[in-house]
C-alpha cells in the first residue's frame, strides 16, 4: 500500500486506528476454546468487528510465537483473512526484528515474501540498534515499509533511548539521533517511526525532525497516553498517525458479546479520532 | 545449563565452539532437497558431524521464520533432535527479540517454555534499545539465559553503538553504557553479551565492564574476524568465550560429503581453540 492509498482509506474511514492483535488464550472467551483454533476464531470475529473503524491491524507477532508452530499457523490464517480487506487495511507485523544484512533478508522475506513465507505484510516493526545494514533489506521490498523504533512507550526507553549523545551538529537524545540518521535510509513513502503515546510532549521535537513520516503510536489506552495530547503534538498534513489500541479493544468482553463490545470500544475511539480529523482540517 | 556446567564442557571438549545454524534452503545440498524436510535433515547431520567439537548449537531464527509454518516445523524438530545431546549443548534462539514487558514475556516464553511453545533453548539473544523492562522478562525464568547485544560485527555497528554518549561518569561509547547499564539487570550466572569478532581490538575495555560474563563472538570466518585476536582480548579464567562459526562450517561442502566436510571444519577450529585454551592456562 502506498502513503497516498493510506492517507485516502484514514479520510475515507474518518480514522486511523490501529487495532493491535495481541491475541492471548488465556484472555479470549471461554466459549471459543471448543474450536480447532480459538486464537484464529477470535480474531477473525475481532476483524469483522472493528473493520469500518480501522485503517490498519498489527498483529504482536511474540503472541503467535509463543505457541510454537500452532501459533505460528493461526497468525498465517490470520492474515489469510484480512486478505478479504487487503485495499482497505495497512497490515504491520509488529515483530522488532533486526540484524546483520543477510539475517534482516531472511526477516523481510519471512514477512514480506508471500511467495517465500506465505505473509505479505505492508510493514514490520524494526529495532535500530545494528545499524544501517541492518534496516535496508526491509526496504529493499518494493512497496513495502519499515517502522523504525525511536521512542517506546515503557519505561525502559530512559535507559537508552534518552541518553544524550554529542553529535557534530550538538547534544542529542538518541532517539532523536536515531530518527536524524535513519530518515536517510528511505523516505516517508517507505519509513515509519514508532513513538509511543506516554511520550506524546516530546513528539513536538520528533515533528522538527521527521515533519512528513507517518508515526506508529502505541500505549494509548492500557498503556495511558492520551489520544488528544499525540494529536496535538504529532498530527501533519496527511494526519501522519497511526494510534494503535490492543487490550483495550480485544479484551473488552471476555464473554459471547466480545465482538460488539470491541466494536463500541473501536467506534469510540474512531469517532474521537473524527473529531481530531475535523479539528485539524484533514477531513 | 548453569555456568559451571558449561564451564565443565568447555574444559571436556576442549573448544568453546558455538556453531550457528543458519541454514538455507538454497545452499545446501541439492540431493537433499527430495527429502520431507529438508531443513531438518541437514541440520541433523551438521549436528551429529559436529557434535564432538561444539559446546553450542545457534538455530538462527530468521532462517526458519522465512520458510512460514514449515520453517518454524523444521526449528522445531530440530531443537528436538538436539534432545539427545542435551547435558552437552548449549542452546541459543539468535532471535534479536526485545519488547514492551508483557510482549518480552511472550517471547520468553516462545524459547523458554517446552510446555507451552514445544521449545526449551537455554538463551536468546535480545536486543537493548528498550531497556530494562524488555529485557527482564527473558531472566525470570529460572536457569535460562540473555545474551543481549552490546557490539556487533557489522557496519552498521557505527551508526549508534560507536556514538559517545554523556553519562555522570563521563564519556562512553553507547555500547560501553550498555554494557555497564545492563549487567546490573542480571548476573554473570544468567547473562552473556553479543560482542562481534570484527571489533576484537574493542574487547580490551569490554573485558573491564564485564569481567566475569561470557561472551558470544560471532563475526569469525565468513565475516572476517580473527579467533586468535578475539581470545588474546577476550578471554578470561573460565574461558569465558562463545565463537560462533556458521557459514564456514555449513556449506564447507556443497556436495554429499558435506556432514564430512563441515566436522573437517569444526575439527580445525576445535584445535585452534585447544591450543589457545592451553595457552592461556584454562585446560
């Protein structure tokens, strides 16, 4: 999907919710466990559910993993059925991934390679810390993007991702060294950058950088950022956001009910995301 | 496996030989390739050819991914298949993953958890941008392992890692306060450090961060770095070392005599590291 298809379906859909699938038996409705794979049958309710207030899903790949090469086929039937959206749904594989060039190949083919894999996400999560070499194969897929980690949302981004750097041009965080050095590698039309939405006050810093990027926001809801304050500081011209909610939504039943309640939760959200949309002139 | 218990094949084997299974499927031999899977055969055969030279075995998970389902299939017999030689093998998930607490622990569990993934490696490699939070779910599970990246072998290893950053004990390069940073999360007993062979010269001032934590070097062979250098900076009383060597030991052949070929190339580094480990006193 291009950066024009996407802009359209957020104007189109008067949204741009992400619906983070962090699928967990232990969380799903009793009910479901009867079937051949209750993760796949949660999901695929969960989609049909939130499908007109969502732009884009985000399937937390460490949840499929986790239950081995069962999980691994749920994930693929997952994105299986999305393929009955595929125009109308940017699908990112939250995965961090990142490694030496030859092992970042492997990565990008494993989620981009349809032909290869059986997965044709339109995006992967990627870690910065190896570097350049350790980024490009992702962007070597035609039409397909990279979503750099910067800013995360927990607490551990004090550790590393706040320490001051000394740059040629002056001090820097890291992040904010790693959003100037990185954007160089691709362009808005292939290049994300996750930042989360607890970090929504630095996000002003972020747009002097990365004014045009699309910005993935994690940790609003569970998490507790606020939706109005990544607006305020994060929003562009073309929106430029992408605001992902998982638990709040995926886990607002755990009874039958579970799909209309995640569909009230993910209208809540579309319908503030249409107020800040409006607000701002983008629709 | 405990430290002392790795220590102990160490000293038994003689070698500190991890070898890396990186394996493609269009690198090996073609007569495999009729067989029902081929990934696992291959890898059987590496492993019972290089079994007498290695303390460690490191699937690396981008290889496997990349195949899907029957990938993840291959990996999964594979770890299997290593059961038979579980007291003596080290086994490390080369994942590169690290997340948000709550999805560390699901990869956690992914490598750690036999009950609930089918997988039971003794370490992952993990990444640290995150931070500490998304590096300790990994060491909550008893007797398991974090390797965490500190400095790697490739280029890109200059575009963060080789920045100074400014900290309240003055100037060090990123990786340094990684090093420093991290250590306190864990102990010698449950954490090693990714430290690539390319930047042997770097182990001097790595050595005195961490004196007592193993390290796992990969970067020699294929990639250019040299076993004697990386022992004459790096080495400490228990050894303290992992060398990785893939490609050079995989694809040493391309024909039917490739399980010879890759154990006459484990044999050659085993008594490269036999020499060193008398050498420096440790056997």
């Amino acid at each position: 999907m291009t950066r024009k298809e996407l802009v359209a379906n957020i104007r189109r859909k008067k949204s741009f919710l992400c619906v983070g699938l962090d699928t967990e038996l232990s969380k799903i409705p009793k009910h479901l466990l009867a079937s051949d794979d209750p993760v796949f049958e949660f999901n695929k309710k969960i989609i049909d559910a939130t499908i007109d207030y969502a732009v884009a899903y985000k399937p937390n790949i460490a949840f499929y993993e986790a239950m081995g090469v069962a999980g691994w086929t749920s994930l693929q039937k997952t994105v299986n059925y999305l393929e009955h959206y595929r125009s109308e749904v940017f699908l990112i594989a939250d995965a961090k991934r990142g490694d030496i060039g030859n092992t970042s190949s492997q990565y990008a083919k494993t989620f981009y390679d349809k032909t290869y894999s059986g997965f044709d996400f339109n995006a992967v999560t990627v870690a910065p810390y190896m570097g350049e070499d350790s980024v490009t194969p992702f962007l070597a897929h035609k039409d397909k993007w990279v979503i750099l980690l910067a800013l995360t949302s927990n607490k551990g981004a004090c550790n590393f991702q706040f320490q001051k750097v000394m740059t040629p041009e002056g001090e820097r965080y890291l992040f904010e060294l790693v959003l100037e050095t990185s954007k160089k590698w691709g362009t808005p039309n292939n290049m994300m950058f996750v930042v989360g939405a607890t970090q929504a006050e630095m996000l002003q810093s972020i747009r002097k950088i990365v004014p045009e990027h699309f910005l993935l926001v994690p940790g609003v809801g569970a998490q507790g950022g606020s939706l109005q304050d990544v607006v305020k500081y994060g929003i562009n011209t073309q929106c430029g956001l992408l605001v992902n909610a998982s638990r709040s939504i995926l886990y607002a039943s755990a009874e039958k009910d579970f799909g209309e309640m995640a569909r009230a939760e993910a209208k809540k959200l579309k319908l503030e995301m249409e107020a800040e949309l409006k607000l701002y002139g983008i629709i």
